[in-house]
C-alpha cells in the first residue's frame, strides 16, 4: 500500500501541512521534527510523487540568505535555471539571517550530494560545515568566502578588491574641498561585506587620507535601514561628499538622494545591477555599481556541484575580477 503524507501525519502525530514541509524541505520546521519525520518517511518506505522537491531525494543543496534581497532572488532563478537545463536536482533554501539557522539546516540529516551556500562567517556555522566536509559532502562557498575551511571550493569575487576599487573611485571622483564619506554596510556577518568595507577604506586611507570616514553603518540590506543610515549621517555631516553601499538598497538610497535635492553633490556607489540601479544610474544619482553576475556564478556553481559528486576536480577560476558598471557602458 503506498505511504502518502497523510499517513505519515498519522503515524508521527503531526500535522499534514508539517509533514508536507519537511517532505519539500521548506523553512520553518523544527530540526528534531524534521528529523522524526524523515526517519518515519524512510522506515515505512514512502516514495515522493515529485522527487525532484523531495529532501529525501538525493540532489544537491543551496543555502541563501532571505528572498527580500533582490539579488539573493537572480542568483537562485539563475541557479534551478542552469540546474533544470543540465538535468540535475538543486534544493534551494532561503534562511534568516542568522549563524543558528544556517547551523541547523547544515546538521540537518538529508541525502545531500554536495552544498554550495552564502552563510555567515560564525563559529556555529564554520563548525557545522567542518562536520559536514568530514562527512565527505562537497562544500562551496559563494559570494562570501569563508577561509579556513576544509572546503571544496570558492565561486564569487574578491570582495576586497572591490571595496579597492570603489575607494580609488571616489577618491577620484571627489571636489577640491571633500565631506566626510559615509560606509552604509548590509551586514558584518557576512565576510564578503567586510572585506568591501577594509578594502575601500585602505584605497581611501592611499589615495584620499584627508577625507574623513564616518562610523560604518549596518543596514541590514533593508530599504529602511538604508533610509536610517542616510538621515543619520545626514545628520552628523550636512556637508556629506560620499557613500559606499556594500549591501542592497543602493536604488533607495538614490531616490532618496534625488528627494533630499542631494543627487548631484553625494557621490553614491552601490553593488549589484538591477532594475532598480539600472533606473539610478541613467538618472545619474547613482554613480556606479560593482555588480557579480548572478548567471556567470550560477553556472560555475552547478558545474562545481556535478564535478565535485563524480569526483573530478571542479575547473574554478580564482576569484572573479569586480566588474565596474556606468551609465555609458550599461549591458543591454
């Protein structure tokens, strides 16, 4: 007799729409009941009609951060795109924004074939992805490198090298008689934002040591938080010459500029092209975006993925160059 979920809601005392969650590895299931309900799916033999979505179903397994971020949403459509196209199983995930949720969704006992995620750079997360190597599961960081661990490998920029260079950037960009410049930073939890924020202000501690720097930001990668940082250095420095945004929220930022009558005389520099800064940019009150190609990373990590599981060594290159995006040489 075939085991549906309605069974398994039976025999685990849970909620079908509980059961259905876990079955489809969606968020927000605790790890001991999800790990009662796959034991019980396995003991009793269920088989899924739709394997594919299936967190019994071996396959690979992709952790994000929330879906409110506009990029986070291009770089996971780009990710199931060139999955479906090569014909092989990707789990994406969206997590909070926490070091505890990417820590359980790593200890949590699944089928994975190999993970490629973009996680916080935390004890509980780096511990968590230790056993998951030992375990023999091919990790990739991306976008947010973690070094120091046993993983299998990097795909992303050097986001070091990025800050560099918006720093050499506004340096050039600036007046004879500079404001202070603001760093609005979408979260320290992540190390890939604080390597921007050490490499811009190296570049601009080089090239720009008398313009004044003032306390970074958190915003979150929130439009209001982004509203919050501005008003507040606003606030602390009327005269504000320009803002390094490591995070999203960059098109916000701008139109709030243009609202403050302030387009022209802040120099704004963001990551990441999308509608929104494609808009700032022809407008002009965003100067420019470093962005990371969402699809060029997507399809190094899929490939990364299948290399890893048939045990070739995956064809990485090193980290991926900034690319430097204009209103004069906006891509099509």
């Amino acid at each position: 007799m075939k085991v549906t979920v309605h069974k398994l809601a039976e025999v685990t005392g849970m909620s079908p729409a509980t059961i259905d969650r876990v079955l489809n590895d969606r968020p927000g299931v605790r790890a001991r009941t999800r790990e009662r309900v796959l034991a019980a799916a396995r003991n009793l033999g269920y088989r899924p009609d739709a394997a594919e979505n299936s967190a019994l179903t071996p396959g690979f397994d992709v952790l994000l951060p929330p879906a409110d971020n506009v990029f986070m949403v291009r770089l996971r459509d780009a990710i199931v795109a060139r999955a479906n196209a090569v014909g092989v199983n990707v789990r994406v995930a969206h997590l909070e924004l926490s070091a505890q949720a990417y820590a359980e969704a790593l200890r949590r006992e699944t089928t994975s074939e190999g993970v490629a995620l973009i996680a916080p750079d935390h004890p509980e997360v780096r511990e968590a992805l230790r056993a998951l190597s030992q375990r023999g599961v091919p990790v990739f960081t991306m976008i947010s490198d973690l070094p120091g661990l046993p993983r299998t490998g990097y795909i992303g920029t050097d986001n070091h090298a990025a800050g560099r260079l918006v720093g050499q950037l506004v340096s050039r960009f600036l007046g004879p008689d500079p404001g202070p410049a603001a760093l609005f930073v979408g979260t320290t939890r992540y190390r890939g934002h604080s390597d921007r924020v050490a490499g811009f202000t190296a570049a601009m501690g080089e090239r720009a040591p008398h313009v004044e720097i003032l306390p970074t930001r958190e915003t979150l990668d929130r439009d209001e938080g982004c509203i919050a940082a501005l008003d507040a250095a606003l606030a602390r420095a009327p005269n504000l010459s320009a803002i390094y945004n490591t995070g999203s929220g960059s098109a916000t930022l701008a139109e709030a500029l243009e609202q403050r009558g302030l387009a022209a005389q802040v120099i704004l520099i963001g990551h990441e092209l999308t509608e929104g800064t494609r808009r700032a940019l022809i407008s002009g009150a965003l100067d420019a975006v470093i962005d990371q190609n969402a699809e060029r990373q997507a399809l190094l990590a899929v490939e990364a993925l299948v290399a890893a599981r048939e045990g070739r060594t995956p064809d990485l290159p090193p980290a991926l160059p900034p690319v430097l995006i204009l209103r004069e040489n906006l891509p099509a």
